[in-house]
C-alpha cells in the first residue's frame, strides 16, 4: 500500500463450538516479508481474543491449541521461540491484572508452568504436492479416498522436537479430480502430559479433533479441507485487505483496534487524529470484532 507492506493478521477463538466464534485482527507492517508474526502485534491481538474467552466464560484459558495457518519447515523453531512464546505473555499479563491472579511457585509474574497455560501448536500446510489416491476402486468414491483418511505414517518425514510429529488428512470428500489433503504438523504440544485426572492431548485425540472440527463450518453444507477456526480467520483478513485501503486504514502500520461495547465503536488503541471515523465505517456492525453464533 502506497509502496510500503503490510500483512492483515486475523484471528479466531472457538467458544461453545467452531461455529462460534470469538475473532479480532491486526495490522503490521512488513518490509522485510516475513511469514513470521511480530512479537508485540501477536500479544495484542491473542489479549483480544482472550478477553472474547474470558467474557464468555468467566475465566482464563488454562489450555491453548493453536492452529497455525502456513510456515516453512525452515520457520517451525522461530514459531516455537517466537510466536508461542508470546501467546504465553500475553495470557500471562491478562492473568496477572486479574485480581483471582496466583501462583503456587510464586513465579512474580515470570511465567512459569503453574501461572502459564499449556500450549499446543498445530502448523497447517496446504502448499504442498501430496496426493492421496485409494490403492483398490472398491473402496474410492469417485476415485477419491473417503472423507477422513488419515496417514500418519509412510509418506510424513517431519522429524520434529520433543516427539513431535505430523499428518495428513483429508476430511472433504472428492467431488471432481483428486482430492488434496490438509498437512498438519505438530511442533508443540504441552498438553501431552498432564497431571493425573486430567486428560491428555494424545496424537489419537488431535487426529479426531481436526477431523470433527472441520464439519463444523457454517458457510458450507460439507465439510472442508480446513479446519473452521483457520477459514474464518482468512475471510476476516481477506475482508480488512479489500475493504481497508478504500478507507485508509492500511495507511500506517502497525495498527491496534479495540471495540468499545459501550459506545458502540471501534476505535484505535493509539487514538491517532483523523482515522477513527474510517475505522468506525468499516468495522461497525459486519467488519467489527464479533462474536458470531
């Protein structure tokens, strides 16, 4: 815009369900085109939408999955040194304002495993060249592999850290040519090992997550190759983009915008003179930060 780059960030936070959602977005800027997020942009944008979770209900996330969409193989250590990092920060600075805050190994705000939430970190690739076709015609449907075939093994190569690993799957059914599968990798995954009565996120249990989730999008009647949370945060980027040179609110970067509930509003963080009313005429009612049901 205007010879500089900037990259619309949007984000989701599933409440009751993938059909309902939580979602806000930011503005950074981005000469260097990077597929990395800036550490500040992500802080703001992850206490947005745990303020949507928090006010839903009534208490802080205790557990994070984090569905990541795009990044190289190249980029997987700067996502877990980068960007899961400052989702803990920013969860942890929310709890620290709070006044239920505590810590049982009196941290003093240091972020340790008692005050920080667990996270797991699921990185979803679709630019890949991966097919998947059925090895006997008896069991394909239009020469496509049925709806939530999984490989986890054989063709998957990602040798992460930590015992991390990756998949792929395809939960939409073929209607024309052969159908591509969804890689997802697991770069992260604290809440493989809980504390006893609470309930492990196994490799099981991610596998029938991501497939269940992706039946679970309003906007189609079938189920997609991704998974909700991700395409709703792509069509509110994609709106922001469109719609937001027109108003000239890809002007500057990095932008912050808060919704103000009780004036009906949108206005900027940094309440920067002359813009407010071109944030105002695009977010109020369908571009504004929302929770949809």
């Amino acid at each position: 815009m205007n010879g500089k780059h900037v990259t619309v960030i949007g984000g989701s936070v599933c409440l009751k369900s993938p059909m309902q959602l939580g979602q806000s977005f930011m503005i950074q800027g981005n000469e260097n085109r990077t597929e990395i997020l800036q550490h500040n942009t992500l802080i703001k944008l992850v206490k947005s939408l745990a303020m949507h979770y928090g006010k839903f209900f009534d208490t802080p996330p205790k557990q994070i999955i984090v569905y990541r969409d795009g990044g190289s193989e190249g980029s997987f250590q700067s996502i877990r040194n980068n960007e899961v990092e400052a989702i803990r920060e920013a969860i942890c600075d929310l709890n620290r304002d709070s006044e239920k805050f505590f810590c049982a190994k009196n941290c003093e705000g240091r972020n340790c495993e008692s005050c920080a939430p667990r996270i797991t970190c699921i990185v979803a690739q679709n630019d890949h060249n991966i097919r998947i076709v059925p090895a006997d015609e008896k069991h394909s449907i239009k020469n496509n592999v049925p709806s939530g075939t999984l490989v986890e093994g054989h063709v998957t190569s990602f040798e992460g850290f930590d015992g991390n690993f990756d998949f792929l799957l395809t939960p939409q059914g073929g209607l024309k040519g052969t159908s591509k599968p969804m890689l997802y990798r697991v770069i992260l995954n604290e809440n493989s090992k809980l504390s006893p009565g609470q309930t492990e996120l196994t490799n099981q249990k991610i596998y029938e997550m991501t497939y269940q989730m992706a039946f679970q999008y309003g906007s189609a009647t079938k189920s997609p190759r991704k998974v909700p949370v991700l395409l709703n945060s792509e069509k509110l980027a994609t709106r922001v983009s469109k719609y937001g040179g027109y108003l000239g609110l890809l002007e500057e970067s990095p932008i912050s915008l808060v919704y103000n509930e009780d004036e009906n509003e949108v206005i900027r963080q940094d309440q920067a003179p002359g813009l407010e009313d071109a944030h105002n005429s695009l977010l109020k009612g369908r571009f504004r930060p929302h929770i949809t049901a």
